[in-house]
C-alpha cells in the first residue's frame, strides 16, 4: 500500500481508481497534511497501538514464525494491532488465538514498550498457554521454546528480545510493567541490525 | 468533520471537494471500511491513544477546567492524543505543559484503561509538578485541589474519576498500574450519566 510523508498508511481500492495525494496545510488547521487533490480528503494519522502477549506453557515459551513481511521466516512473540472497539487484553487473546491456535488466560501487564519512529506503542501482556498450539494464518510454525534454546539470532523485533527478557525479571520477582529498556529506541537488533520501515 | 460508521475522524479541505465515502469490502481484506467512490481510497480507522498524568504538588492535585468540547467547563486531569514519533511519558508532559503551562515531571505508569466504546486506550501516569500552573488554551481554568474540595460532581470523564482514586491508592502504596475498576467501561459516570458519542 502506498505511505504518506509522514509513515501513514493510505489504502486504495484500485490501480486505476486511486488518491492523488499532496503535502499542504488544510484550512484551520496548523500542521501539513497528506490531502487527495481528487476530493480533498485530509489523512490525519495517529500512532498506532500493538498489543501481545509473553505465553508460557509446561514446555516453554511461545513463539511463533512469521509467515508475512516484515520480518518473514523471524520468530515473535503473538502481537499485533488492536482492532476498533476491543480492549488491549480482548487484543492479546485475539493475536495468540489468530497466530498460534492458542487459548491463553491473560494475566497482568507485562511493559509498555514505545517506538516512536513507527509512532508505535507496544502494550504486552503475561500469559498462560490453555490447550494445544498450532501454526495461524500468518505463521510458519509455532513452537514452544526452553530458555536455552530461543533463537536469539533470529527474533523478528527488538522489542521481541525485550519482552522475553522482561518476562524472565518478572518471573524472578521482578515489578511489572517495564519499559524500554534504557536507551532502546526499537531502531536496533541486539546486534546491531538496523530496522527497516 | 464528518465520521464514518465506525466512528472515525474523516477530513475534508471545502464542502465543495470532500469525499463522498460508502461502506464495501476491499478487495484483499475481510472487513468493511469507509471507500471513497471518488478516488477510491480506503478509510482504516484504528485505536487512539491518550496519554495523560496525575499531578501531584504541596498544594494537592491538578485540574485543568476544559475550555473545549467534549465536557467544557468540566473538570479534568491534563491528557490528550499522543501525537505521532511522540512516546507515552513526552506526551504525558506535553499536555501538561499544553493545558496547564506545567512542567511536570513523569514517573511510573498510574494505569492502563480501556474505553472501548471510543476505541481508546488511555496511559495515565504519576507525575510531580515542578513549577506555577496558568490556563493554557484549552482550559477555562486550572487549581490545585486537595482531596476534599476535588469537584467530584463537576469531573470530565469516568475515567478522571477512576484515574484520581487509583492515584490515592498508589500513595498508599498499592501496586501500579491499575485497569478498569471492575465492572466499568467508561460509559456512565458514577451518578449514572451516560456519557455522549
């Protein structure tokens, strides 16, 4: 899909019957925006929130490979993009049910992770496997990983080594919620892969 | 401006060339959405953050009295959209800063709420205010309250209700952040009014 300046994402039905969109300042308003000389329609967009989840299970931790961009063939943990009108928790549900086949019981808020250069905000929650796993629509495979064997090297997001890391401290005793950790931004891998989009 | 359906913001720059948007099915996607017979673009609407703090000084908790629709001349905590490539805590000081003339500082995550009727997710967090207060644009009028003159029938939102006890109940040392209270989805007010829109 076609991407405003400003990282938005303007959908159209069509090649042939598609917006023509301009940077300008609308009328009362005092930032530019994107606006369809076909129209005049003004994309005003907002940060976006992702919700997910850390699910642990009597064999380890879920991780699911993702079977679409970005990040294709990388392990992450369930998450996506809350849906109008469903509350961040019914969210988490939702992502492990669509990625993993998974019924998980929500518990309390892991971390509040930010990445502004995507205007994102990250709300991941603890979580308890409830039945079998099996890989959704936009995974590869699903599987459940001890500690010693996570595919540290092949996580999708930085935000992915975070939350486990997050869940370890917590399992440990540690306060819940996390954020970023110090100095992350989300712009980096651990080794030193810078990220795309 | 007007809505679509689902009740998201839709733009337009002039009465005379606005979109002219109906409800169908994308090619490639499972939802209906707001198209634009026009140009053919795609309305994605998505979840809205606020971001906002309870603030606290020596002279007892700030509340901005709301200048602007919805609730003007109610009483609120200083919070708002976050704004893009913004993360939670600059938005959190922003508003502050915008309806209060505050310097505040940010501390830890007060709580997560969900009013999902609006598609909203709201991050409230503690804050220490670190200078004078004045009115800023969109407030009629900011004051310092103690806990016994808050103007408990006179408050913006449920959510401010919720927001100031849970804030009490950190300062006692309850564990943060807090949810919904249980039972509450940010629809009525504690006297029973429905809240609009």
């Amino acid at each position: 899909m076609p991407r405003t300046a400003d990282g938005g994402t303007i959908g159209a039905m069509s090649e042939t019957a598609r917006p023509d969109f301009h940077r300008t300042v609308p009328p009362g308003d005092t930032e530019t925006r994107a606006v369809c000389r076909k129209c005049g329609y003004v994309h005003y967009d907002n940060p976006k929130i992702v919700v997910g989840s850390v699910v642990r299970a009597e064999g380890g931790i879920l991780l699911c490979r993702r079977a679409i961009a970005p990040r294709r063939g990388y392990w992450t943990i369930p998450a996506g993009y809350l849906e109008l009108n469903e509350t961040p928790q019914d969210g988490a549900r939702r992502e492990a049910l669509e990625e993993a086949c998974a019924a998980v019981e929500v518990r309390d808020l892991l971390a509040v992770y930010s990445v502004a250069r995507l205007s994102q905000v990250q709300l991941i929650w603890r979580a308890t496997l409830k039945g079998p796993i099996a890989a959704g629509d936009e995974s590869l495979e699903v599987h459940l990983f001890d500690w010693e064997t996570i595919p540290w090297d092949e996580l999708a997001f930085p935000s992915v080594h975070w939350a486990l890391r997050h869940d370890r401290e917590a399992a440990s005793g540690a306060p819940v919620p996390f954020t970023n950790p110090p100095g992350e931004t989300g712009d980096t891998l651990p080794d030193g892969t810078r990220m795309q989009g």
